[in-house]
C-alpha cells in the first residue's frame, strides 16, 4: 500500500517511552502517516515534504545546544511559511502552557496519556478538514482569477480590433486595409 503523503504527520519526541505510548495508539490509523524525530533538527531537515501537521512534545528535552526546545520549533516553523499545524502535547495539564503555545501560533495542546489520545485523534481529523476547506476556497479564487483573466483578455481583444480600425463602429462591417 502506497504512503499518502497528504496525511503526513510529522511528531517530534526523544522520550521513547511516550514515543511508544503515541505509536501504539496510532498503530491502526490508516488515515495519516506518522514519522517520528527524536532531534528538532531532523524533522526540520524534512519540512521540505510539507507535513499535515508536527506533533512536539512541549517538554521536549535538548541535548546539545544545536537542538531548539519546543517554542522555537513552533517558530521556525511559522517563520518558514509553512502551512503545516503545529501541535503541542504533553503529559500534564496547564492552563498558562496552553495559552502561552496557543498565543505563539500552535493549532492546539492536548494532554496525552489514557483517553486523550482521541482527542489528539480528533485534532488530526480537524486538521485535515481544515486543510481541505482552505484547499478549496484556494481552488475556488484560481478559477475566480481565469475566469476574470479570460474576460480581460476579450474585452482587451475586441478593444485592439476597433482601434486598430478592422472593425466599424457604425454596422459592425469588417474595412479592409
């Protein structure tokens, strides 16, 4: 079976515990492909491949100083133009964590560990219809965009016909040269 590239998500965790505790509860979905990065700089490395969304343990824990913690993943990311959502979990619950990632651009935080892991499915699923409505209001202002070019393009034409005298104002008689 062929990967679909369009459900890609990417989820950075060097905790290999919950690592497996994610993998194991996305094991069944054939909706989205998961590819796991233990480094920041690996999974940024990747941005290229345009993921749906990256998953970022907010206590994400840097090792050497070339690694970036969770808030300045969130802001590489947004400062590349990426329309991937970024999302944040963690295995605690706070409010002012919540507010604090919400206010710097993440699509959401969701505590994980026993139930909430449908949650994190659900946020997926919002983000994939996210993705679709904007998909298809861009393709809505492309064929928005033709058509009017296209209209531009005859008004522009007939425009040149008559100034150019090849056609009377009067009858509409072709004058030959």
């Amino acid at each position: 079976m062929k990967a679909r590239t369009e459900n890609l998500v990417f989820v950075i965790e060097n905790n290999h515990f919950r690592e497996d505790k994610i993998h194991e509860n996305f094991v069944h979905d054939h909706d989205h492909v998961f590819e796991y990065f233990a480094s920041s700089s690996a999974c940024l490395a990747q941005m290229h491949r345009h993921p749906m969304a990256v998953l970022i343990d907010y206590e994400l824990k840097t090792f050497n100083h070339l690694e970036s913690d969770a808030l300045k993943i969130l802001s590489t990311i947004k400062e590349n133009k990426h329309h991937t959502q970024v999302v944040f979990f963690a295995g605690k619950d706070s409010l002012e964590v919540s507010k604090d990632v919400i206010a710097h651009g993440a699509y959401d935080y969701v505590v994980v560990g026993g139930t909430q892991y449908l949650r994190l499915r659900k946020v997926l699923e919002n983000i994939e219809r996210l993705r679709k409505h904007v998909l298809s209001e861009k393709k809505a202002r492309l064929m928005t965009w033709i058509i009017f070019a296209l209209y531009t393009g005859v008004i522009i034409g007939i425009s040149i016909i008559y100034l150019k005298g090849y056609l009377h104002a009067g009858g509409g008689e072709l004058i030959m040269p």
